[in-house]
C-alpha cells in the first residue's frame, strides 16, 4: 500500500476553537481530497472530489505525531480539551479511521471530528465515529437544490440517504453530537427551506445547533449571509427546535494558539488548515520570542500567503487548492 508523502505537519496547534475550546488538531487528509467542493471552504477547491475511502497516512505515523506534539506542550504548561480531527479535507474519508481513535483513546483526552457529514450513509463510517466524545456534523441545507448549490457534492451523493443515515447515527451514538449551518450571501433562503432545517435538526435533537458565517477568507468570492437573513434563520429555527438549542457560531474565537517550540512549523501547520488573522500570528509569534521577520521570510520562500477578508488580514498556508 503506498502513502500520501508531504512536507504538512499532522498534528497542529492547539488552536483556540469556539465550539471546542483548545483544540488539538489533526490533519489525517491530503490537500484537497474531498466529497465535496463547498463554495465557502477557506481550504481552497477540491482537487480530488472522491468519495471513496482509502489510507492516507499510516495510523503509527498520526498516533506518534500526536504523543510527541502532547508532550511537548505539556513540558509548556498548553492546555488541551479536545483532539479533533478537522483536516484539509473530509476526515471520514480515512479508512483507518476507527483503529487511529481506538489508539487515541488511550491518551485519556476528549476527540472530536467536524465532518461534511456526506459519507454518513455508509454503515462502516457511522461505526468508525461510534468511539469518538463529540461529532461536529455540517448540515447546511436538507433541500435538494440548495445543497448542490452550497456544498457542491460528488455526482453519486443522494442527500436522502445522507440524511437518513444521520438520524441512524444518532440512534446509537453515545457522545454529544452538534451541528453547524453556514449562512451564506446571494442564497434564496426562503422560509420554507428553513422551516424544512429546522425541522430536521428538531428530529436529530443534538446537544446544540450552530447558525454560522464565514469568517475567515473563502478561496471564492463568497460573503456572509446579511443580518436579516442571519436573525430570521435563529428566529425559526429557536421556535422549531428550541431557544436552549440553537447558537450563533459567528465571533472570532481569538488568538490563544499554542507554541510548540518550532515557530515556522506552528505558523505553516496551523494556516494549512486554519487561515490566521494578522493578531493571532503577531500572538503566536510574541510566544516565541520571535520577529515578523518570520512571516516576510515564509512569504518570500511562497510558502505563506496574505489574504484579506471582511476588512481583516489573515496569513494561510500556500496550497495547491488556493492557487
């Protein structure tokens, strides 16, 4: 079996997260391999749409990556609450998914994994998050049209059969469950089409139910929904499924990232997967005891690019998808 061989760290961060608080994350897919090309993914377009599941990575290889990134920052008193699988891609698309978490389990710290939810109506992959504490699934539309639209899936997706299998998930999951739906500008959000979400989130009945924005840049010309449309969303939506229930995902969630030891290895990891506004890396880099003479190198060299985005400036990684 032949693996994906890149210059990407693994593991990165902690990062701080609005849903996770410090999140460890690990990045288990190569740039792009995805289900879906989503107009609003901050990662770039999707290189390699797939839905078929195979091993990226060895599993001893993430595990190791993992211990020794655990230890480094316990020698520097970081916190960690969650180890979430967020990476470049579809993190359900890693078949050694459940022997990774079965290893991870060991180190006695909460996991997480934010997916598209597109694979969810394989049986395999709805087993393979059976172990994890806490599952991050992106509804962002259950009508058909909006859907291709958004997310823009492989040509053999079915949305009913993804949907299906959610609510089969959560049939038999133990851990808490959350969702996210991305609101979206130039969207025909009718209210019917959120009454239909609305509806179906009421059936799943997660833990919480998040209404989100982009916040960082978008490798499109995409913008965020507009307040109306943002506050009528939360309106019905509290009204169908619950004011305890429902939460906007819509603020910056900071700038406590965690130094490692390796100040070009943080900044290029983190802004693989998690572009980084301008404060943050002027953070992360005080951490260090180091100079924007850094991030002027990294982008002399092409492997950081700067990105502006809703008046802000942020820093990402140089990837192919972003080309």
């Amino acid at each position: 079996m032949e693996y994906f061989k890149d210059d990407k760290e693994i593991v990165f961060g902690p990062v701080p997260s609005r849903r996770l608080g410090k999140s460890l994350g690990i990045n288990n897919i190569p740039n792009k391999f995805c289900s879906y090309d989503c107009v609003y993914c901050q990662v770039g377009r999707t290189l390699n749409k797939t839905i078929e599941r195979q091993a990226f990575y060895k599993v001893e290889d993430i595990i190791q990556s993992v211990e020794k990134r655990i230890i480094n920052l316990k020698n520097r008193n970081e916190k960690i609450d969650y180890i979430t699988y967020v990476p470049d891609g579809e993190p359900t698309l890693d078949i050694n998914l459940k022997k990774e978490v079965e290893e991870l389990k060991k180190l006695n710290i909460p996991i997480a994994i934010i997916t598209n939810t597109s694979l969810m109506y394989r049986e395999d992959v709805r087993e393979d998050l059976m172990d994890f504490d806490l599952v991050s699934l992106k509804i962002n539309a259950v009508d058909g049209e909006l859907w291709k639209i958004i997310d823009r899936p492989h040509d053999e997706l079915n949305l009913k059969d993804i949907l299906n299998g959610i609510l089969k998930f959560k049939k038999e999951f133990k851990g808490k469950i959350i969702t996210e739906t991305m609101l979206l500008d130039e969207i025909n959000y009718t209210d019917e089409v959120i009454m239909d979400t609305a509806k179906f989130l009421k059936k799943l009945s997660p833990n919480k139910c998040y209404i989100s924005i982009p916040i960082r840049p978008p490798a499109e010309k995409i913008k965020p929904a507009n307040e109306e449309t943002i506050n009528r969303v939360f309106q019905i939506f509290s009204k169908i499924i619950g004011l305890d229930k429902v939460e906007y995902l819509i603020g910056y969630e900071g700038n406590e990232f965690a130094y490692s030891g390796n100040i070009e290895e943080d900044l290029l990891s983190i802004t693989s997967v998690h572009p980084m506004r301008k404060e943050g890396v002027e953070e992360l880099l005080k951490k260090a005891g180091a100079g924007w003479d850094i991030v002027d190198k990294l982008i002399k060299e092409n492997k950081l690019i700067k990105l502006e985005y809703d008046d802000n400036i942020f820093y990402m990684r140089k990837l192919k998808s972003r080309l």
